[in-house]
C-alpha cells in the first residue's frame, strides 16, 4: 500500500520586482486583503484597491500610485501572464494627505537645554 501525497497547489499572485515598482510608482500596502478589513485611517489618500481573479479565486491588493493608469497598468501586465483578470480599481482608500503621510517616520532628535 503506498500513500501518494496530493501535490499542494501554489497560490498564485501579483508580485512585482523592484524594477517594476520604480516603473510603475507603486507602493503596496496589503496583499489578498478583504475590504471589510481596510482602515481607511491609515492610509494616504489616493490608495486604491485592486480587484482581480487568478482562476476562481478573487484576490485585493492595497496599492498607492500617482496615476490609477500606472496602478491598471501595472496589474493587467502581470495578470496577462499569469491568465488572470483585472476585475476593478476601487478608489477613494485613506483620508491621510500625502505630504503628511510617512510610512517609517524618522525619530524627532531631543535638543539639549541650556
């Protein structure tokens, strides 16, 4: 009696190289994120949520950008080669204004008093 173990599938996703990230300006934030579960609170405005399926799955992604047309970009360019499609950009994520937006703040140096 031999037990065949059943090969694990791979989940696929959209992943970019550093290249890319420079190319297109993304920053992202959350893979395979439900939005139920986004605080708006957190994030810079402008962010958007990617909709997309691989298969039957449907997946969210979390991305900021400049332009949406670099985020759509971005994501139909990767999910052609992966056999996946470009469901929705869901906008209008984070109320943080940009500028004031920092995702590893620097620490403030103390003044001596004199």
């Amino acid at each position: 009696m031999t037990t065949e173990s059943k090969p694990k599938m791979e989940k696929k996703r959209v992943s970019f190289t550093e290249q890319e990230i420079l190319e297109y300006q993304l920053k992202v934030f959350k893979h395979d994120i439900l939005e139920k579960d986004i605080d708006k609170t957190k994030y810079p405005q402008g962010t958007t949520l990617v909709i997309y399926s691989i298969g039957e799955e449907i997946i969210n992604d979390l991305v900021l950008s400049q332009k949406s047309s670099l985020v759509f970009d971005a994501y139909y360019d990767k999910l052609k080669t992966l056999g996946g499609k470009l469901l929705h950009l869901n906008s209008w994520y984070g109320t943080i204004s940009p500028k004031m937006w920092d995702a590893n703040p620097k620490p403030k140096n103390q003044r001596k008093k004199k």
